[in-house]
C-alpha cells in the first residue's frame, strides 16, 4: 500500500478532530512510531512505517515498522522473537506521528542490543550513563 492509498483530510479541521485516518507521511513515505509498554508506559523504541506498515499494523494487530538502513519492511520479532502485540495504536493531532501501545512477546525487549527499551542510556553533564 502506498502512502497515496489513505485518505487526505479535506481540511485542518478534519484532519484534527474528524473520524478519518489520514496519515501524514513525510518526504519518504515515512511516519514516527513510538512504541510503549501497554502495562507500564515505558517507551521501548522509535521506529518509523511507511503505509504498507501501518496497514499491516492494523489488520495483524502486530508491529510492522519501515527499516530505513535496510530499505524493507520489518516485522518486528520476525527472528527475535519479541512481537509486539498491539494494545492500541493512535495518532497524533496532526496526523503525522503514531503511537502504538504494545505487548512486548519472547524475552519481552525491544532494542537490537538486547536492551529492554532502546532507551536504556540517559545523558549527564554531555555523557552517556546506563539508566535503569
């Protein structure tokens, strides 16, 4: 599906407070998704999904995400075995960002180093420190 395949909203007002899903994609086809736990809130990652993702997302209630690095679409826990399961997927006021509340599945991360979150460093005085 192309970016091209969802609706536009005929005007901010719709776009803002209508009923329609009308994904705003950047430049790249692309869209943010930022996903969290759906029990506790954590942020676990920031992905990106273009609309065959998204559409994806949807109808499988898994994660489905853009890899900009590899250029193709990425089903997230495919071979790590940590699907996401997705509790609820929204958009922001604007329509140009998602957030998906998710289950994390396998071990129950999200990052690529093993991390549970991707967020597992915080930044102090200009360094990087692990943060629980």
């Amino acid at each position: 599906m192309a970016a091209t395949d969802f609706p536009t909203a005929p005007n901010p007002a719709a776009l803002e407070h209508g009923k329609t899903l009308a994904p705003r994609f950047d430049a790249n086809g692309l869209i943010a998704a930022v996903a969290t736990h759906a029990d506790s809130g954590e942020v676990l990652m920031l992905a990106w999904m273009n609309a065959e993702a998204l559409t994806k997302t949807l109808e499988t209630g898994e994660a489905w995400y853009f890899s900009r690095s590899r250029d193709e679409l990425w089903h997230k826990g495919a071979t790590s075995g940590q699907v996401q399961v997705v509790a609820e997927a929204r958009i922001d006021c604007d329509q140009d960002a998602i957030w998906l509340k998710v289950w994390p599945q396998g071990d129950g991360g999200a990052c690529h180093t093993g991390a549970r979150s991707c967020f597992y460093r915080a930044i102090e005085n200009g360094k990087l420190v692990a943060a629980p």
